[in-house]
C-alpha cells in the first residue's frame, strides 16, 4: 500500500523523494506552502540532495510541476533540472518568507505560471 493516499497532510509528505521524469532522485520534499484564505497548494519547497555550483540548497517551484507518483511513493518535478537548478534559490530552508510577493513574483517569473496568491 502506498504511503501516499489520496488526501493527506502536508506534514506527511515532508521528505517524500522527489525525482526527475526519468526517475533520477533529485532531494526531497521539504515544505509546501498553502493559500489560507483560498486553501489552494501555492507552490513547494524541495531540498536538493546536492547544493547548486552556489551552494544553495532550498528551491520554491509551483506545485502544479510535481505530479505525486503513488505507485513509489515519491513526487516527479516536471520540468527539467536544469531549470530547477537556474530558479530563485535560498541558503536554508528557514529563509524562505513564503508570504512575501517577491518570492511568488521570482517564482512566476521563472517558471512562466504561478497561481494566484492567496
């Protein structure tokens, strides 16, 4: 049975692996950030296993990139590493303010869509 039901906490899906379409581990899933007042998922944080050439570490993506794989229990990103590894990135995982307009605008900016904030 899949430790991935059809309604869960965002709690339980911290640490979930996250991998690349071809099914290469890329980090885990660290955070997921919700709209209180819309209650949509806005976007996820993931924790890369190894730091970007500068060393950061925590990137946001929109969550509509990752498709939740039940049949392994992991999350896929959708869009290739490359990309990932090009958007807005933070040191640590405690930096990111997921409230503050920017970090939406910086993710929009780079990921081409964003939902609207909450």
């Amino acid at each position: 049975m899949s430790i991935l039901p059809r309604i869960t906490t965002a709690q339980s899906l911290h640490g979930i692996t996250v991998v690349s379409p071809s099914g290469r581990r890329i980090g885990e899933l660290e955070d997921i950030a919700v709209g209180v007042t819309t209650g949509r998922v806005l976007h996820a944080v993931l924790a890369l296993d190894t730091p970007s050439e500068l060393g950061e570490r925590f990137y946001a993506v929109p969550w509509e990139t990752l498709t939740l794989d039940s049949a392994h229990d992991r999350c896929v990103l959708n869009v290739p590493v490359e990309t990932l590894r090009a958007a807005p990135a933070l040191p640590t995982a405690d930096a990111i303010d997921h409230a503050d307009p920017r970090l939406r605008k910086a993710i929009a900016t780079h990921f081409g869509r964003y939902p609207n904030a909450a």
